[in-house]
C-alpha cells in the first residue's frame, strides 16, 4: 500500500508491472477484496461548477492564484516543509516555491512578482488566495496596495 500510495495511487495492476521493472521493489500481493479509501473517494464523481457566464481571463497576469501548503511530514533536503504555488489565470504556468516557514509566503511572492513581470512585461492585477494566515498582515497589504494589485 506505501508503493500505491507513493505513485498517486496507481492500480494494482500496473503495480504489478513495476514490481517486474524495479529491482528491490518487491511488492507483496494485496489481496482483491481490500478497499482502499482513498482512492474509492478519488474516484466519486463531483458535481461540475456552474457555468454562471463567468470567463477566464483574456491577458497574462490578469489574475493569479496562490495557497501555501503543509505542513508536511517529511522535510525537503533544505529543511523546508511548506511550499507556496503562483498559478497564472490566464496561462495555468504555475511556479512552486519551497518554505521553512509559511511566513516565507510573503518574500516569495515578492521574489515571484518581480521574475515574472520582468519575464512578460506585464503587470500582476489580482492576487487571489484562501485568505490564509501568510497572505493577511498589514505589511503584505501595503505591498499589494503600493503596486496596485488587488
């Protein structure tokens, strides 16, 4: 079940041909009759969002998203166990950036808003989060406000 959960929950079939490809594998049989719970609940059918006449945006940077995750059980080899992703609207181009703390969120978005302005020429207009923890402090807001973003 480690290997299964460790390859996003990859069928047992395919598994089994990995088992014969990697040397030291050495997957025990799993028998047919066991559930697993969680990919019984990743495969339940979800219910498509409305579509409320709302469009995607029609420029670069228009609108990107962002959460941080974590924390997670094991620590990267440069002791960070949190990452932050910027997600562009527009494109979908994501980068992921890796944090010791959630209070890195902040100098990472700054480090990604001058990379990718800089990289296209064009400005960031909306930064959409969960309003978490590292994207409200009065700092942060005056940093948005100051470069116009919302």
């Amino acid at each position: 079940m480690l290997w299964h959960e460790r390859l996003g929950h990859l069928n047992m079939a395919s598994l089994k041909e990995l088992d014969v490809m990697v040397d030291g594998m050495n997957l025990k049989e799993v028998p047919l009759h066991h559930i697993y719970e969680g990919c019984v609940k990743g495969k339940h059918q979800r219910t498509s969002f409305p579509k409320d006449g709302a469009t995607r945006v029609s420029q670069l940077l228009a609108i990107v998203h962002t959460d941080v995750c974590g924390l997670m059980k094991t620590t990267s080899h440069g002791g960070a166990r949190y990452f932050v992703t910027f997600i562009d609207d527009f494109s979908r181009k994501t980068h992921v950036y890796l944090l010791k703390a959630k209070g890195e969120a902040f100098e990472k978005f700054k480090q990604y808003k001058v990379l990718v302005e800089n990289e296209i020429a064009h400005k960031i207009k909306v930064l959409r989060s969960d309003n978490g923890g590292e994207f409200v402090s009065k700092k942060f807001d005056a940093f948005l406000a100051e470069c116009g973003i919302q």
